[in-house]
C-alpha cells in the first residue's frame, strides 16, 4: 500500500508504506530537506521539498520508506531489451568475478542485450574534461552525475544552479547510445532500456527529468531487486548463454576502469582530472559544502564532485552489500583492471564528443511561504513570534523535525501549538491549577461561618 | 546549514505596519566559530520571503563580506539587516581601529591580512570591491581611532 500527496507536480519515487509506518521521528530529524512530517501517526513526505535521497530508506527500522521502481515482469512489454547496469552493480561482487560474467547473469535474467552505464560515464569524463577546459563557467562547476544532489540545489540552493555542469548523467547517454546501434533495425516503441539502479533518484529523474526533456531510458530496476537471483545465476554458472545468440552486448569493447571508478566517491575526480577539485559525499556534507559555495567561498576550486550518498553511489539505498566492503570490492577491481589497462590501453572516446547538452535545471520553490512577500514576510515575523514560545528542544515529538518547522507548520494552517507535548503539558497544568482554585471557591450556601473570618463580624 | 534560527539568532525580528524585518547580528572580533551564520541566515529569510535566488545571492555574499571583515579586521561591531519588500538594506558598523586610507583598502588586491588569515582561505583583498559590486548602493566611511561604517542596498527586482 503505496501513499503519496497525490500532487503530481513532482513526481517521486520515495514512497511511504502507511500500513507498516509507525509513526517514530527518526526519518524526519534525518531528512536534509525537512520534508517528512508526522500527521496522524503516520509519515507524509512533502512533494515540494523531497529530493529523493533515501535518508529516510535507509534510516526507518520498520522498512516503512520504500522506492517504487519497475521489476523485471514489465520486460514482457517490450520486444528487445537491453539492461543498463550501474558500476555499482559490480562492486555488490567478488572482485573475482568478472564483469563479462556478471553481463552473462543479466542476459540469462531476460535481457537481450547489456550496454554499462560505465560506457556512458566515459563519455561524461570526456565531456567534462572538454568543458572544464573551456574555462566558461561559474566556479567551482558542480557535477550534476548525482540527481539528489541536483535536486538538492534546485530546493535548497536555487542561486548555485548556475554552477552545475550542464550535461547528461552517464546512464542518459548510455541509454542514448544503445538505441542509436539499434536505429533503423528495430523501432524505438520496441525496445525497453532499463537501468539497473542503486539509487530512487535515479529512478525519479527517469521518470521526471531534472532539466526537463524526456529520458531515453525505459524504466529502473533496483539493484536490491536483482541481486539474489544474478548471484545465483552468476555462481552456478547458470549464466552461459550463447554469446553468439546475444552478440550485441559481448563483442562490444568492456567499459575502462575510467568509467567503472565512477562508483565511488572520487571517481569521476579520477576521471576528469582537473586542476583543483574536491569531493563532497553524504548529503548532510554536500548541504554543508553547497552553504560555502553560496557564500561566495570555494571560488579557487575548479570543479566538486558532490555525491548524495556517503561513499558515492556504492553506498547508495537499493544497494545490497556494505558500503564499505563495496567500497573495497570496487578498489581490487579497479586496480586489477588498471594493470590490465597498462598492457592492453582502452581505445580513447571519439572526439569531438556528441553530447546532448541539457536546457538548464529549473529552481523550484520548496522554501517559499508564500507567493505575495508582504503575505510571506508576515508570515515570517508570525512565525517568529510562534517560536519564541516554543520550548526550542527541537524533540521531533509534535511529527515537525524541529521547533522552528513547527512554527512554519502552524503559520502555514499544518499545525497547532498544542502539538508540542510540552506545550499541551503546560495548558493541562494550566488548567489543573485552575480547577483547582475553582474547587476551593466552595458555594455561599457551603461556607461555614468561621468566627475568624471577615473580621469575625459576618454579615 | 540548520534550517533553524535557534542558538546563533541573536538579533531580533520585528516589523511595523511598514511591513520591514529588522535583524541585528553581533559580532565577535575573531570569532570564527559563527562566522557565516548570519549571512546564511539572511539568506534563509530572503528565500521564505521568495526574493530571486540571483538577488538573494548577492545580499548574501555582501553580508558575508561585511561579516568577515568585522571579524578578521575590527575590535568588533554589529550588523543590522532591514529586510523590506523592494530592498534589503544593511548596515555595518564597528569599534575601531578604522581604515586610514578607505580608497586604498577599495581596490582590488589591496590586503593587509596577516599569515595567519591568509592561511584560512581569506585576504586576497576583494572583499570591499565584492561588497560594493553586489549592492546597487555602496556607501564606506571611516575614522581611525573610531571605527568603520558600510551600508549596501540592495533592490529586489
Ligand atoms: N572593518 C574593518 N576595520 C578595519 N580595517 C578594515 C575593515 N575592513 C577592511 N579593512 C581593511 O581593508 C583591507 C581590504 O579589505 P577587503 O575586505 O577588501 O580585503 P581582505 O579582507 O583583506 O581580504 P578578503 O576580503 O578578500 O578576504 C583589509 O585588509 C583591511 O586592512
Ligand atoms: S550518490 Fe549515486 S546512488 Fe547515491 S543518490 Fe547520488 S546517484 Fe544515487
Ligand atoms: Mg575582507
């Protein structure tokens, strides 16, 4: 049982399971954007704000926080299809089995044909790489690879959109080069491309891109979704197919360390080289670091590689293996591959690169309290004065993440001040001090004429 | 950055029937712990309010400047920030020591930071020419012995 807002102006791929949320407060004092809120014991996630992270996937013991991707069931729809693996995907694996074995798994699992989104980042690296040296942009130039982290900016940092590298993500270009080898032979509506996922935001910038055009890239499948089975496959060796049955996906040069090191943190860094780069990983850090760069600090950096998931996209929420043993998985196989490199060089991108280029990434107006400033601005100083009043132990107990997102709740009509336990505590207290007092204003007709009392006299 | 004001607001936010947010920010001579917090913070403002993320921007990155310059150059000062529907309006003012030669300390490159600062990423001298390049109305005046005072406006279009 899936619930969203219903609002389907952004669409969103992080979804709450409402029959098996509790109702605890530990996804919204996680979330980066302050999306979740809890009403009626149950999470809702604002569309507006939510960036598809996975924060709150990976933080809710109760596996209430899901992400709706595709499965391979919807394959049947298409005649030919051809899956998009993540490098990520390899580093779920021994370094030992190599990454033709693991392509050999995707075709036994019902793909016709593999293309690696490894490919694609080659052409990003060379892309970027050209980009970079062009010297025409805003520095430091912030990659876009990352669809949370562009997100990220769209909500919280819409005065940096300018900085980001205006270029498709890997698997976009991916998906685009593996339909052109097919134009002409097989129509377009037939093929069904799919990614192989580690990531929601992946998932939601397929489904609704970030700069807005629409994505070559059929569906996601999580990687979580197909781990068990590839694995069986892969190690049972169950996974000899024909190659010369699938052709396509075999007799193509195997993607270069260059682009496989994509997966983690310091990856594309690896693969752009340019003068000065850093790299930002884990959203909270990438938040952080996004704060400096709107101040107008970070202008010595060239480029930042900026990852929404600590680690990079090893770590990312549909994932299986730890990130740090991912991580390590990763670094053999790129090592080992590298030492192969030396030997045998992997054939250079074609250059010029052919590369779309996308319009722009829009700002979106998550923060905004209203679309009149005077309105906003009182709404402001409303808020303000709500606040004063709050305890300020930002507890999460009234379902906001803080006492400053419970100001902004009631001054928005979302909330009322005796959602705060303690301030509900202070009115019951309130009035039991006044029932009391009320009890001891016995009736006239109950009083004992005291002798002491009104200078003894009575009336 | 927190999405709350708690802990480091210092100021206080009050409006009139004018419909203006005053802010007011104290600031410690080398404190570098807080340093940025006031202008995220009225960066923060800005965006709830819905003033253009370009413009929201460069109020920041002067405020910041200003910020800094309080910290790293002066024996302390504060920062009032009028926040109006057309135009934010800043001003700064510190407890000394003052700029001897204000034109001097306005160009480009012209720093008189210590190692220490220029350790920590600050004194390439664009600080002064940054802040007037970001406000539509820069005013700098100054008095050795008595301090500096700064005022940017910027109009929100
Ligand atoms: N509030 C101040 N009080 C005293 N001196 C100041 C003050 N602000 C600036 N100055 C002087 O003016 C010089 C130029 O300031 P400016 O902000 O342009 O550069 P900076 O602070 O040295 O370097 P940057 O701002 O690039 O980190 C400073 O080095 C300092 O000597
Ligand atoms: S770091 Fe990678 S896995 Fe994580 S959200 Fe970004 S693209 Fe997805
Ligand atoms: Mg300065």
């Amino acid at each position: 049982m899936l619930s969203g807002d219903g609002m389907e102006e952004y669409f969103h791929s992080v979804r709450l399971a409402a029959d098996r949320c509790k109702g605890c407060v530990n996804c919204i004092k996680r979330c980066p954007t302050e999306a979740i809120r809890i009403r009626g014991g149950k999470a809702r996630i604002m569309q507006s704000r939510c960036i598809d992270c996975g924060e709150c996937i990976r933080r809710c013991a109760n596996r209430a926080k899901t992400a709706i991707t595709d499965n391979l069931s919807d394959l049947e729809q298409y005649k030919y299809n051809i899956a998009l693996p993540a490098p990520t995907l390899y580093a779920q694996f021994s370094p030992d089995i190599e990454v033709r074995a693991i392509i050999k798994g995707l075709l036994a699992l019902g793909f016709d044909e593999v293309y690696e989104v490894a490919k694609g980042a080659e052409y990003v690296s060379a892309a970027v790489r050209e980009y970079i040296a062009q010297g025409k942009f805003e520095k430091p130039a912030i990659s876009s690879a990352c669809p949370a982290v562009v997100k990220l900016i769209q909500v919280k940092f819409p005065e940096l959109i300018d900085h980001l590298i205006p270029l498709d993500a890997p698997v976009e270009v991916a998906a685009n080069l593996a339909r052109v080898s097919h134009a002409g032979q097989i129509p377009s509506e037939d093929i069904g491309v799919w990614f192989i996922t580690p990531c929601p935001a992946k998932m939601t910038a397929v489904r609704q891109p970030l700069a807005g055009e629409a994505s070559a890239v059929t569906g996601t499948i999580s990687i979580s979704e197909i781990y068990g089975r590839l694995l069986k496959l892969i190690t049972s060796g169950a996974n000899n197919v024909e190659i010369a049955e699938k052709p396509d996906s075999l007799g193509r040069e195997e993607a270069s360390s260059e682009g496989i090191g994509w997966a983690i943190a310091g990856g594309e860094s690896a693969a752009v080289v340019p003068k000065s780069t850093m790299i930002v990983h884990e959203i909270h850090s990438v938040s952080d670091v996004l704060e400096q760069i709107a101040l107008g600090k970070l202008k010595d950096v060239e480029y930042i590689e900026a990852l929404a998931c600590s680690g990079g996209c090893i770590g990312g929420p549909l994932t299986v293996e730890n990130r740090f043993v991912a991580e390590h998985n990763m670094r053999k196989r790129l090592e080992h591959l590298q030492k192969q490199e030396e030997l045998q060089p992997p054939s250079r991108i074609p250059s010029p690169i052919a590369l779309k280029v996308t319009k722009g990434f829009e700002p979106r107006s998550g923060l905004k309290l209203d679309e009149d400033i005077v309105t906003a601005m009182k709404k402001l100083e409303l808020m303000q004065e709500t606040l004063r009043n709050l305890p300020g132990l930002d507890c999460g107990s009234c379902g906001s993440p803080s006492c400053q997102a419970l100001a902004e709740d009631i001054v928005q009509g979302a909330a009322r001040e005796a959602d705060c336990v303690f301030k509900l505590r202070e009115r019951v207290r309130d009035m039991a001090r006044e029932m009391v007092d009320l009890a001891e204003k016995l009736p006239q007709s109950m009083e004992k004429n005291d002798a002491g009392r009104e200078g003894g006299d009575g009336i | 950055m927190t999405m709350e004001y708690g802990g480091v607001w210092n100021g206080c936010l009050e409006m009139n029937s004018r419909q203006v947010i005053q802010l007011e920010f104290f600031l410690e001579a080398g404190d570098f712990s807080t340093a940025g917090e006031a202008s995220s913070q009225i960066k923060r403002i800005l965006q709830q309010i819905g003033v253009k993320a370009e413009t929201a921007r460069r109020i920041a990155i002067g405020a910041y400047e200003a910020e800094m310059n309080v910290i790293i150059h002066s024996l302390g000062g504060k920062m009032r920030v009028a926040i109006l529907p057309d135009r934010t309006d800043i001003s700064v003012e510190d407890n000394g020591p003052g700029i001897a030669d204000v034109k001097l300390a306005m160009q480009e490159g012209y720093s008189t930071a210590p190692d220490h600062i220029r350790d920590m990423g600050f004194g390439a001298g664009m600080g002064l020419p940054n802040m007037a390049r970001c406000s539509d109305e820069f005013s700098i005046t100054s008095e050795v012995g008595v301090g500096t005072k700064i005022r940017m406006v910027i109009h929100h279009p």
